[in-house]
C-alpha cells in the first residue's frame, strides 16, 4: 500500500467507471454495481467501454465457434 493510502478504500473507487443508465463515465463508486462497467485507468478508457465490450464479445463469439467446430470435428462430445 502506498503512503498516504486509505487502507480502507478499494482500488476500485480510484479508478474510472462507465455509467450504463446514464452513458457518463465517473470516477469512483458513485452509481451502483449494476449500472457500471469497469474499472478502466483513465477516463477516456471508461469513455470508450461499449465499444470494447462489443469487441471482446465478437472474440469470445469466434472463440466459442472455434471450440464448437473442433467438438464437431473430434466428437468430443458423442454419448456412445
């Protein structure tokens, strides 16, 4: 912990966050966890979360695909 640090206080309320119900990025714990998305290092991070959401989501989609084809492919998965 550095000095002068809060031992009390989480990494999370000093860090950025992207207010989904109100599309405004904060600083700190100010809305509840449900409408958050974060934590981000800086603000322009936290500005731009809906488009990285939107991207890990394609990749975890090819991910998934790609583990179903090889499932298909190996018959991982056939009862026998």
């Amino acid at each position: 912990m550095s000095r002068g640090e809060d031992p009390y206080m989480s990494s999370g309320e000093r860090k950025y966050w992207y207010n989904t119900s109100s599309s405004e990025v904060e600083y700190g714990y100010l809305s509840p966890a449900v409408d958050r998305v974060g934590p981000f290092d800086t603000a322009e991070e936290a500005g731009n979360a809906m488009h990285t959401l939107r991207e890990r989501s394609e990749a975890w989609a090819v991910e998934e695909a790609i583990d179903e084809d090889w499932r298909k492919a190996t018959d991982v998965d056939r009862k026998q």
